[in-house]
C-alpha cells in the first residue's frame, strides 16, 4: 500500500495528533497555544461564504462547446469558428429561493455559461426564459425584494410580488411564461436557455449586428404541474442536483444546439418593438433561428464549492468579436454583476481556478483581497504601471471594436409610452392549448391565495389587455379556489 500523505497545517507544518487538543492536564483548561485546533475552528467559522443575492440555489457542471456552423461573416470571434472547440462550465440556478431552496420550485431558472476561450473568458449568463420582468435596471432591486422575505414576517409574500407585477404591465410576458407549464421544468436538462439580451457580433470589416442567443435542450421538455411538484419536494428537495449530477455520472451526457438570432445594426431604428427591450423577443418569422453548434455537459465537478459555488458569471466578460447592445438591463448587469463577485468572493475572485482565464493574464491591477496574481512576469520590479519603458503589457489595437451608431439625448425615459406590453403576450397566449390555458389560471390562482382582492382585480385588468380568455379564466379560478377554501 502507497504511503499515505502527511496532514499539515495550512502553512505546510505537519500534524502530529489530529485527535487530542492540548490541555493543561487531563482534566484542566485547553491552552491557547493550541494553534492547531484554532486553525481547524476559525475554518469551519468561515466555511460559508455570502450566498448570491439572487440565483443562491444552484447547479452545475463542466463541459464543451463545439462550434459546426460558419458565422465568420458576422464575427471574428474565435470561439465562434467553424470547428473551434471550448471547453466550459455551466450554471443553473433558481432565482427566488435561498441555498437550501427546494430545487422543483416554480420559478425562472438561470443559465449561466463560462467559455474558456483562447482570447479570455466568455459569460452569457442568461435564464431559461428569453424575456424577463423588467426592462429598466432601476426597477430590478425592488423586484427582486418582492421575490425574497418580508422584512417583519420574515416569509414570501405572494402580495408584494402581485402587487408589483400588477404596477407593472412589462411584466405581462414573463408572468405568463412563469404561471404556464414552462414555470417548473423537471430537470436542467429538460429546459432551453437564452442569452435573454441582445448582444452584438462584429466582423473583420467593422460591421456590426444585433444578435440573440439561444439553447436548445436536446434532452425534450418535460414539466411538473403544481401538484406534482409539491409531491416531489416532500421526498426530495435536491431533485435537480441528483438528476444532473446522476446523468452526467452514468454517462449520459446533455446537449444543447446553439442557435443564434441575427439582426443588421440599421434594422434595429426599423422594427416596431425595442429590439434591445428584454421583456420582448424577436418574432423567428421575421430573425429565424441559425444552427451554429453545441454545448455538451460531460463532467461533474470535483468539488461542488470549489467549482459551482466560486463560478463567478458577468456579462462584462465578452472576446473580441462579441459584444454589448443598448440594451439597458444588460449596460447595468455589467457592471452589477462583477460587483456583486468582488462583495461576495473578493476583491480579485477572477484568480479563483474555476474563474481564472486559460489564456494569458495581463494586467497592473494590485493588492487587495484575494490577490495570488502575483504581478506581471516581466523579471522587472519596474513593470507595475502602464505606459512604461520596461517591456510590461500593451494594448492591442486589434480588439478594438465598431463604435455604436446610436444617437439620443440623454434623459429618463418612460418605457411605457408608445409601447406595447401585450402584443406579444397575446401570440403566447394564443400558442397554448385549452389544458395549457386551465393550468395557467390555475397556477395564477393558487399563487395569488390571500393577496388584497384590489391586487387581484388590477392584475386581471392587465390579462383582459391580453385576452378577454385570459382575464375571464384567471377569476374564475380564483372563484373556484376560493370557493373550495
């Protein structure tokens, strides 16, 4: 049998008892100088790191993407060639619920990719939805504050979150989607994905286009109703976990076809919708899909906190032929999101393994917390700041992209004005069957037990802009609840 290796301290001392701590006599105080057990205690004190303000519960695993479509006229990215292979870790999360949250919750779930490509990292952290509630950032942290407890009951409150939406009509196609059997997948597998936002691509000629992401499961759709879900939790409540991680362990690994959306820049002053309007897609009449590829998810991770947990996801980080939009969600969770990594996992949570670049790092970023980058390996004690004469780190003029041909003054807009929250959610409506629309009133009904009946019939005024069937059918199933209570 191979030699077992030495325990040590985390300074590399060894271990001599990993049983006993020092006590003045068998019967007396423990010593102070005990540093071993300190060390041991102060860890475990500090195991738990701040969970994510949003999208707390979640699970992951790693994987590739590999690119067999040719989009080389609309992007010099890289990764995005034909034949070119990234390896990747993904993310899946609800967004409501905290760490211990029961994974088969009704709720929108995040997807979130990091691509380890040859020119950095690339994120596209989007849900499982290609809309979302809001289409202004300044409203994001009152809805998300509706989605998490009460500050006195310390409980959800189904209230706060009806009356919120019902103040808010943008919400309309989201709500739908959540409320419709699309609310509950049952696995990760078993649901699409979307980039959400609209980025931009650019070419080696300077031309830009609009584009939206998205992920196909490959695996089919397969949903919970209320009911079944509630039953589910009862005996588990790590179902998604055990479904990803048990596939992925038995050698049946998921896909995803990548597919994108392409708009030409000036198309973007043409459409009737706000392109760059999260709450509203891309009609696939008018932008079809385009098959570029997949994601393939092959490897659970090693250690679940060490890879999952420390997985820090930003829209800031894009390579060179990708890029941002005006989308307005998007411009603030660039910068919201790394922020929230540097609160949460330190100042430079980019040096973590599971966040650190395959490629080459840079940069004259210095001290703080966490920094084991170390600095520049030039052998010059001189390179820590830029221009210098000293042979340190320079721009690269290549990855400059297109400027935006985007004109406006700047002002706070009203978003509501001229536009149009229903539409959209009219086509939805109409898509579903007759048993699709049952289970959406239902589901509707059933969260809305308990809320002011003036929230009640202000959110059922939103759905009659919708369609009279969807307003009609909502109160009759709150009458048939309420009736049965």
């Amino acid at each position: 049998m191979a030699k077992r290796p030495t325990m040590t301290t985390s300074a590399g001392a060894p271990i001599p008892d990993n049983q006993n701590s020092l006590s003045a006599g068998e019967r007396g105080p423990l010593l102070m100088q005990d540093y071993q057990l300190i060390e041991k205690l102060s860890h475990q004190n500090r195991e738990r790191i701040p969970e994510r303000a949003v999208h707390a519960k979640g699970w992951g695993a790693l994987g590739k993407l590999v690119i067999t479509g040719d989009i080389s006229k609309y992007t010099i990215a890289k990764c995005l060639q034909p034949g070119a292979e990234t390896p990747m870790i993904s993310r899946f999360s609800t967004v409501a619920g905290e760490a211990g949250a029961a994974d088969a919750e009704r709720d929108v779930r995040g997807f979130s990719l990091k691509f380890y490509t040859q020119e950095g990292n690339w994120d596209l952290v989007g849900n499982n939805t290609p809309v979302f509630f809001v289409r202004d950032p300044v409203k994001f942290p009152d809805f998300i504050h509706t989605q998490k407890r009460h500050p006195k009951t310390n409980m959800r409150s189904p209230t706060a979150m009806w009356d919120f939406w019902s103040l808010s009509p943008e919400s309309l196609h989201q709500v739908t989607i959540l409320m419709s059997d699309r609310g509950c997948p049952q696995t990760p597998m078993q649901m699409n994905g979307y980039g959400s936002h609209t980025y931009s691509l650019w070419n080696d000629k300077g031309e830009r286009f609009w584009v939206k992401f998205h992920f196909k499961t490959e695996q089919g759709h397969a949903y919970y109703t209320n009911a079944e879900a509630a039953n589910l939790i009862g005996k588990t409540r790590e179902s998604y976990q055990e479904a990803l991680f048990g596939s992925i362990e038995q050698g049946k690994f998921p896909k995803w076809k990548m597919q994108i959306q392409i708009m030409p820049e000036a198309e973007a002053e043409k459409t009737s919708y706000n392109p760059f309007d999260i709450t509203k897609v891309w009609p696939h009449a008018e932008y079809p899909c385009i098959d570029i590829g997949y994601f393939e998810l092959n490897k659970n991770a090693e250690n679940y906190f060490a890879e999952i947990e420390n997985a820090a996801y930003s829209p800031s980080n894009v390579v060179p032929g990708i890029s941002y939009s005006p989308d307005k969600m998007l411009q603030a969770r660039i910068f919201s999101y790394a922020d929230a990594h540097r609160h949460r996992l330190g100042t430079h949570y980019e040096n973590i393994p599971v966040n650190r670049p395959k490629s080459p790092v840079n940069h004259y970023h210095r001290d703080g917390q966490m920094n084991t980058y170390g600095g520049i390996k030039t052998g010059n004690p001189d390179v820590y700041y830029e221009p210098n004469s000293f042979d340190g780190p320079v721009e690269e003029p290549r990855a400059k992209e297109p400027p935006l041909k985007i004109s406006g003054d700047a002002a706070r807009y009203n978003h509501r004005e001229g536009n149009d929250d229903f539409v959209q959610v009219t086509a939805l409506f109409n898509l579903f069957d007759a048993g699709e629309k049952q289970r959406l009133a239902s589901n509707i009904a059933e969260a809305m037990a308990g809320i002011p009946v003036e929230i009640e019939e202000r959110q059922c005024k939103l759905f009659d802009q919708v369609h009279a069937d969807y307003g009609s059918s909502v109160r009759a199933a709150i009458a048939k609840l309420k009736a049965s209570s």
